[in-house]
C-alpha cells in the first residue's frame, strides 16, 4: 500500500483558519480557511479532509468542483475556460463543518467535574493525521506553512489558548468573542493546537524572556502548576543553551488536560498532557514528581527536534521520539543531578527494550510507513522510544558529548524550519566527530534485535564472540552489529566488528559494556562470572543493576537456569539501592512463575524475600524519618511492598496502624499510600473497605490517588469484586477510556483475576475495538495479555481467539509477538520448573 503524497498536487504556505466554535455543546462546530499555496497541475489539486461538509470551494475568487476522493481526501478541479494558474501563488478558500466527537483527537471535548457539576473544556490532538478532522488542509509533516489562527466561542470567560499569543480580542454580535492569533512560524500541521475552558495558571520568565506558564482546569489547586512551571522553565533555559538556537515563539504553555488518549504532546507553544504527567505537588511522591520532569523534558526537547526542525515523513518518527527519550535523562540530569537519572535509564530504557527485542518478529527500529493509519501499528514504545533512545545514546557515548552536541548545534542552524531524514543528522554528526556515524548506526536502526556476547577466560586468552540473543523461537539470521564493546580491557577494540575476537590480558575482573550504554547483552562464562558474581557489591549501582538484567534475560533464552537467580539474589542481601532493588524485585517476580498460588513453594519464596528484605525493612520501617535520604524514601514502599508479599505480621500490622490513625486516605503520605491501600484490599478487603475506596475514586479530582485507587482495587483476591471491577471499566461515567488499558493490565497481573479478566477480554472485544479501534494504544491489549499470560492452554486461547485479528494491520504484529512470548514464557517454565523449586526447597 501507498499513498500519494499531496504535497506534490498543492504546496501550502499559509492558512488562515477561523473556526466557529460557539455551538460546540451541540457537537458541531463551522470553519472558514483561506490557503496561499502553489498549485501544481493546472487541472487539479487535492486535499486532506476528513468528516467535514464542504460548502463551498473558491480558488482565485471562481467557484470549484470538488468530490470526495476517498475517506480523507478531496479533489478540487479547474474550469474548463479558468485553468488554475501554476506559475504564481494561488488564493483557496473553503466554507466548512464539522462534529466534535469523543474519540480524543481532531477536536474534542474533556470533561470532569466541579461538585455536582459536569464541565467541559475543548481540546485538539493532531499528531499524527488529525489536523483533516478540524479543517482542509496539505496534512503532511513536509507542508509545512505558516498559520493564522481566528476562534469565536461564546463571551463566558473561558480561555482560548493556541500556539502563539493573542494578538486582538473583539465581541462581536454581542455575545460572541473573537480571538485571533499571531502568526505561527513556519510549522507541520500536527502541531497547531488549541484548548478552550475555564482554566486557571501560573506564569515565570525564562532567562531570555519566554512566557511559560501552566494551565489546568480549576478543580486542581494551583499549587500543582508550580513544580512543573519550575521545570519547564529550567528545561527551556536549557535547551537554549544546548542547542545555541532560541525557542522562536515568545510564550511556551503546558496544559494538563482530563482526557488525554497518550502521554503528552509537543504542540509548537502550547504543549498538552495527560494530568498524572503534568500536575505534582508537594504532597506528590518523588517518583511522581520525576515522572513529570522527564514529560516535560521529553516535550519540550521535541520543540527543536520535532517542531523546528521536522521529519520529512513519518518513517522517520522514531528519530523524533528516540532523540526526545534520550534528552529527557540528559535534560533532567542536568537540572537535578542529585537525581542520578542516568541510573533510571539504565533501568528502564534498558529493561523494557531489551526484553521485547530479544523476541523474534520484532520490528526494527526505522521501518517503512506508508499511509499515516501505519504508524499506529508501529508504535512499539519498547522500540521506537526506550530502543530508540538507548542507541542514541550509545552514539553520544562512541562520538563523545562534544561532538555530538557540536553536531547538533550545525543541524539545527541548517535545517531549522525545514525537514530532514536521518541522513542529515548523521552527516552533521560525522563532520563534528570525524567518524562514520551512517554506518556505525544503520546496522543498529535497520535491524530487528540485538546481539550477546560471550566472554570466556581460557589462562591469559580472553575471547569474545557476538551472535543474535533471542529468548523466543527464532530463525537465526546470522545478523551481525558494529558493537560499541565499552570495556575495561584495554585489548580489546572500541567497536568490535567480527563474529569471534581473542586477545591477551592480564588479571584484572572483565566487564563488557560498563554503564550499560551499549545496545548488548554480556554472558560471562566459567570464571569471569563467578569472580563477577562474587566481587558485585564492590562494583557501581549500574553494574550491579545490569548484571540482573543480563541474569533475567540469559534465564530466559535457556543459557542458565532460572534456578541461579536464587544464589544470585543471596550475593545482592546487603543491597541498598533503589535502582538495584528494582531489578531485584523484578527477578523475583521472575521466581513467582514458577509457583502455583497457595503452595508451600509460593511459602518458600515469601520467606525468601523476607530474608532480603528485613534488613532494610527494619532499618526504614513505615513512617518516614527526618533523616530520610530521597532515596530512603522511595526504597521504603518497595520494601514494604516485599514485606507485605511474605506476609510479614509487623508490616502488616504498621500497615493497619497507618490506615487507621488517617482520618482519610488523602492524608497517607503519598510515598506509601500505593503499598498501605493495596495491602489493606489484599489481607483485609470487606464491602465498606471496597465501597469507601470506590466512592472516592468516582468523586477525587486527584489523579495520584485515583491511580492509588486503582492499584488497590485491583489487588483484590475476591471473586465478585472483580467482577464488579469489570462492569465499572466500561462505565464511562467511572473509568475514563484513556485508563481503561491499564485497569486491564493490573487486573490481568493479579493472579486471583487473571482468569476471569482474560474472559472479560474475549467477552467484550467488539466492546474494546469500537472505543480503541484507530486508537494507537489498541494493539495494547494483545500486547499486555502476551507479556503476562503463562500456561499451554492460555496460549491455545490466545492464539485462537486472536487468529482471526491477525488479519488487521493495526494488530497483526503485537499478536504474533504475543503468541512468541507465552510460548516463550511456557517453555521457559517446563525447562525451570523443577530446578526452581528443588532450589527454593533448601531455603528454611
Ligand atoms: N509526540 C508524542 C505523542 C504522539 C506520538 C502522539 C505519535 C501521536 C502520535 C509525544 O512526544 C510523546 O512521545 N508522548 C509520550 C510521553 C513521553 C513522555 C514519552 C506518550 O504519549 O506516551
Ligand atoms: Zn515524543
């Protein structure tokens, strides 16, 4: 399939846009534009447009044909005797209307509540072919033009933001207002942008005079705009510095908006988010105030890789989001290095990418986009984001951060308000590093998955040797990768190229890969583990963290047995760190599989979690301490979270103790909050606890303790509240539909509901296909039932009850990925099964 590109019928170079949206609570909304732009064939032309009723089409001033092309497109046609004129610019103008639907994007609208009252405020989402449903237009990231933007909306107060500042307000007809814009500059269509709604802000200069400020709707407390106003303006400062390119706009806004189908988004001034990644204040808990960091720097890093300078198509998206990924560490790193951020890359880019790229059928991570509808089926965020970014930095680490920002500042300078592929990127950085980034980094974009190397000790001969890691069935390629081996042995070469490499060394411990900045996995055999393994609490948080990593993946594709992370984890009983306690848990998560529920085996590892844990269990207890480190303080939910699984009476019972002495659960410290509910659902659920907990998640305004709630509830080990929780997942007056996907993923993942909400699955898909359908976060519901589901006969139903979807574009690659992984996972099972638990045996 291919799509004509319609920038090559009509090349746009300005839009003046004025929408009517004063009957927008009747769901419809009208529109006038007028286009300056060539046209390029004196017969035709054509135009995105999608769900809208044209009135009328004028080119020149001379009433146009026109008929609908296809289901967003139309085709607009010269007269016989007024040929369109393609020598010099020409004038298009088009009388429209259209419909506001809840599908949250085009133009949509939000809504929430104010005590009993049911508010609205409208919002667009464009990204990344939705600009057709709002008005006409050339909606390709490539026609890039300048707008002028002119709104009605009823005289009652709301405020009208876009991209740039207001340039005149004026009533008309007395109770209308109009607002117009100031010219953009020169930008794609899929970042104009607009909220209208009564909402409240707060506003700070940056260094060189940008307005920032933060919006959200007057229900939050404005108390929860100032850490993220903060943020946004130290990221913009820096960004300007980085890039040596100033923010061209004079006002940068963010808003946090109650339905929103993704994360966030990089709209050019007018940036809008989700509220769990924008709001936080200093009742948030650390972890939520990162979170919204990395948004925010993640966001705005795209308003010069993204917004200034553009890919000229959308086979190029991974570069926008890859080369965001990796600023958000390097931004925030910058800001807050007490944050040690890079060690959460080291966690979670790293983790998720790794795991899903071990699987055959893997998509790389440029991969062609024909129609726009492909980019939804390439949205694998394990690749296109946490892969994506991991090799970018990988680049900067091989190239050095001089050159790669030198390299930067000369793409920028060239290209700004143009658009680029990756080439042009790679050529900047060459000329800055002097080396040849195009080919060190094709093998790496171009390619699905990711090479092990083994390292193996024979007297003074150290060999390496680089194959593909697969943890899944696989057909075997025989791919080979430039690998960027970041060694401590000094032999060995920066990139190592070959299959097979001996050189001599000395006596010194090997590590492959420090910091963990290369896209490879390390399998130390014989000595080199076991001297590893034995000195790990004397190597640095990264190292230690990666070693898990590399034991969990090395498990899975059958290289050791699972029944090692046992002697593993007893190396690791000092451990203090929060990061290395992540992958801690996650190998012991890991160890869970191999039980069944309510066996004296699950007994074994309860108790051995207990034994790694109860140090630092009585060393943080529950209540935070005044000399509490950041880091103390986000070790202790997981370690009660530990304490709570091996069913410890003393947290238990501090647990209790906290939730009762709260007069309400809004006073939990929100650092705890997560582990105390989820506690009190798992070992004392009753229906006043359930209907106590129901009742506030329907009424807060507070989305932490909404998603608090959530975890709780979904904790539930009871039957009928399960049941209960499903009905209220497709109730839109509860569960909002951007949550929907989650509430599933929690429920799936708890054991005592996996089955009944895998029914809930299959019973409502029509359900799910007519909310989600179209949706980039749809192919997520195959994705997460193949990431969690374990046994042979789950996999037979996955597989059967999935088979005929195969056949949709949207869903084909998540299920067969699906289909790998349990298969993967229920082999893995067999294969450990009886060395896991011979293992847990000799705990007591
Ligand atoms: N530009 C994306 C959002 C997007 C991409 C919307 C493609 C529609 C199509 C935005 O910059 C983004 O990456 N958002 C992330 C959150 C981010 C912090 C990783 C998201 O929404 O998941
Ligand atoms: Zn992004």
């Amino acid at each position: 399939m291919s799509v004509a590109r319609l920038i090559e019928t009509f090349e746009p170079s300005k839009y003046q846009i004025l929408l009517n949206l004063s009957n927008s609570k009747e769901r419809i909304f009208t529109g006038k534009v007028i286009i300056n732009g060539d046209i390029k064939n004196d017969n035709f032309f054509n135009l995105h447009s999608k769900a809208l009723d044209i009135d009328f089409i004028k080119v020149n001033n001379i009433n146009c044909e026109y008929k609908e092309k296809s289901e967003d497109e139309i085709s607009i046609f010269s007269n016989r005797d007024n040929k369109f004129d393609t020598v010099s610019e020409s004038t298009v103008e088009i009388g429209f209307k259209g419909k506001i639907n809840d599908s949250m994007h085009g133009l949509y609208p939000c809504y929430y509540n104010d005590g009993e009252e049911r508010k609205e405020l409208l919002a667009t989402q464009f990204e990344s072919h939705h600009a057709r449903e709002v008005f006409p237009c050339v909606d390709e990231p490539e026609a890039k033009a300048i707008f002028k933007l002119t709104i009605l909306t009823n005289d009652n107060g709301e405020k009208v933001i876009s991209n740039t500042k207001v340039e005149q307000e004026t009533i008309i007809d007395g109770n209308i207002r109009k607002v117009e814009f100031e010219e953009t500059p020169k930008m794609s269509t899929y970042l104009l942008a607009l909220v209208v709604g009564d909402l409240h802000k707060k506003t700070k200069l940056t260094k060189s005079g940008v307005e920032v400020s933060t919006w959200a709707t007057k229900v939050q407390s404005k108390d929860l705009l100032d850490f993220p106003l903060d943020i946004a303006v130290k990221v913009l400062d820096f960004y300007e510095e980085y890039f040596k390119e100033k923010f061209p706009l004079s006002k940068c806004d963010h808003v946090a908006l109650p339905d929103f189908s993704s994360g966030a988004m990089e709209n050019w001034g007018l940036i809008t988010y989700r509220e769990t990644a924008m709001l936080a204040g200093e009742k948030h808990s650390i972890a939520d105030k990162r979170y919204v960091a990395t948004v925010i720097a993640h966001e705005t890093a795209h308003q010069w890789f993204g917004n200034l300078v553009t890919m000229k198509w959308w086979d190029d998206l991974w570069l926008n989001e890859s080369f965001a990924t990796m600023m958000e560490y390097y931004a925030v790193d910058n800001i807050h290095p007490e944050w040690n951020v890079w060690q959460d890359f080291a966690v979670n880019e790293s983790i998720i990418s790794l795991r899903r790229d071990a699987i055959d059928g893997v998509q790389a991570v440029r991969i062609p986009v024909h129609h726009p509808d492909e980019i939804n089926t390439i949205f694998d965020g394990a690749i296109v984001y946490a892969k994506g970014a991991r090799l970018m930095n990988m680049l900067r680490e091989y190239i050095g951060d001089e050159s790669f920002r030198n390299g930067l500042i000369e793409y920028f300078k060239k290209f700004k308000y143009q658009n680029t592929i990756g080439n042009d990127l790679w050529n900047e950085l060459s000329i800055a590093s002097g080396k040849d980034v195009k080919s060190f980094m094709s093998p790496w974009l171009e390619q699905p998955g990711y090479p092990v190397v083994k390292a193996d000790k024979k007297g003074n001969i150290l060999s390496i040797e680089q194959k593909q890691f697969f943890t899944s069935e696989h057909n075997d390629m025989n791919r080979k990768w430039p690998i960027y081996i970041a060694s401590n042995i000094k032999e060995l070469p920066e990139v190592f190229n070959n299959s097979y490499l001996e050189v001599e060394t000395g006596e010194q411990l090997v590590r492959l890969n420090q910091k963990n900045v290369s896209h490879f996995i390390a399998n130390y055999k014989g000595s080199l583990r076991s001297e590893l393994l034995k000195n790990i609490s004397s190597q640095d948080v990264v190292s230690r963290l990666q070693f898990l990593q590399e034991q969990s993946l090395l498990a899975k594709a059958g290289e050791i047995s699972s029944s090692e992370h046992i002697a593993t984890l007893n190396e690791y009983r000092n451990e203090e760190s929060l990061n290395v306690w992540e992958m801690m848990s996650l190998l012991l998560n890991e160890l869970k599989i191999f039980v069944d529920k309510d066996t004296l085996e699950e007994a074994k590892i309860r108790l051995f979690v207990a034994k790694l844990s109860s140090n630092l269990f009585k060393k943080l207890g529950v209540a935070e301490k005044e000399n509490d480190s950041d880091e103390d303080i986000q070790l202790r939910p997981l370690i009660l979270a530990n304490m709570v699984f091996a069913r410890n009476e003393k947290a238990l019972n501090d647990i209790r103790a906290i939730y009762n002495n709260a007069k309400n659960i809004e006073d939990i410290n929100a650092e705890i909050r997560s582990v105390v509910l989820s506690s009190k659902v798992r070992n004392d659920e009753d229906d006043e606890l359930i209907s106590n907990l129901l009742e506030i998640y329907k009424t807060t305004n507070s989305v932490d303790l909404k998603d608090d709630i959530r975890g709780a509830l979904t904790s539930t080990t009871k039957e009928e509240t399960i049941k209960m929780l499903l009905t209220i997942v497709m109730d839109e007056n509860i569960v909002r539909a951007q949550d929907i996907a989650s509430w599933f993923v929690h429920l799936l993942r708890n054991r005592y509901a996996q089955k009944t909400t895998w029914k809930w699955l299959k019973d409502n898909w029509v359900w799910l296909e007519n909310k989600f359908d179209g949706d980039k976060s749809y192919d997520d519901f195959p994705r997460y039932a193949g990431a969690i589901l374990n046994s042979e006969e789950l996999l037979k139903e996955y597989s059967q009850f999935f088979a005929p979807m195969k056949q949709m574009p949207s869903l084909a690659r998540a299920i067969e990925m699906g289909e790998r992984d349990i298969e993967a996972r229920v082999k893995l099972i067999k294969r450990d099964k009886q060395a896991v638990l011979e293992e847990l045996n000799k705990i007591v």
